[in-house]
C-alpha cells in the first residue's frame, strides 16, 4: 500500500542522508509485518549501518524469504574465505549478521516462507570451494524460497517507466532508420 511504503521510506530508508542525528524508531519497525519487512529489506541503502536489517533478522515476523534476501544482498561470498579473525573492523557487523542469518537458518528458527525470493537472481557465479569451513551455510539457503513476489507501487512504476522508456527508444529507432532510407 502506498501509505506503508512512504511511511517505511520516511522512517528506514535512506535516513542518515535527510538527517544524520535521526534514529529509527524500533516501536515503529515492530508494528511492520513480514511483507512490510521484506520490502524494507530489498530497498534498505546498507550505508546507513545494519542496524534496522539487525531488526529484520531478530523479529518472529522475519521471512525466510527475508532473512535470504538479505543474506545475499549483503555479497556473502566476499566474505567466505575469512574468519572472524580476519574482518576489518568496518566488515564485522556485515559478516555477524551474514553468520547469524546461518545460525538461524541451521537452528530452523525461521518460522515463514510465504515470501519468494531466488538467490539465482542476485548471485551469479558463487566460488563454493572457496568457503571456509566455518561458514556452514545451509542448502536451504542457496535454494530459492517458497512464497509470493511481492509487488510494491515502486516496483510497477519501474516497470512502466521501462515499457515507455523501451516504446520511447523503438519509436526513436525507426525514425533513425526512415533518415537511412
């Protein structure tokens, strides 16, 4: 609903850039459902820390589909061949939340796969041999989840804007072609 999307951009989305002192409001993000959450999630900018992804993890409501969402978003195959010994500082929150999703999903603590999401469509080419040991990482989570695409207003005005802009640029080539005759 165009009402939930706003008021999740207003207060999650890209925060630290209308406002540096701004802190998201965790009673709000509770009254957010699984579909909330999952949207949240696939348009969540990563430069505003991953604290609110933290959230999304943590909560009951938390999808399978989610909880996957956000582990490939986050390129977990950077991190594959390191240990925790050898993250950055600035890499350790990333890497112990892509080693949380695992242990939650090893644990079987996500309850939901109502939402799809395909790590097919993300990731291309993941060095398997190259992880470590450590890492653990479930089949169920390299396998696509059961569920419903979620459809946001944002994404079918993306998608207009692609048939027009995609109408706009065919038109515009048989105009090019007219001249060559």
């Amino acid at each position: 609903m165009p009402n939930k999307e706003r008021l999740i951009h207003e207060n999650f989305i890209e925060f630290s850039f209308n406002n540096e002192d701004f802190l998201p409001d965790y009673k709000l993000f509770a009254k957010l459902n699984s579909t909330d959450q999952y949207y949240l999630a696939q348009n969540y900018n990563w430069d505003d820390s991953i604290e609110i992804l933290k959230w999304i993890i943590e909560s009951q409501k938390c999808d399978k589909g989610t909880a996957s969402l956000i582990f490939w978003s986050a390129e977990p195959d950077y991190y594959f061949n390191k240990s925790e010994k050898e993250i950055t500082e600035y890499e350790k929150d990333t890497f112990l939340l892509l080693k949380r999703i695992i242990e939650k999903f090893n644990n079987k603590e996500f309850k939901r796969s109502n939402l799809k999401y395909d790590p097919a469509e993300k990731v291309q080419n993941v060095e398997w041999s190259k992880q470590n040991v450590e890492w653990n990482i479930p089949e169920e989570l390299k396998m696509p989840t059961t569920g419903f695409n979620i459809i946001s207003l944002g994404i079918i005005q993306h998608k207009i804007w692609q048939w027009q802009h995609k109408r706009k640029e065919a038109k515009r080539a048989a105009k090019r072609m007219k001249r060559k005759k």
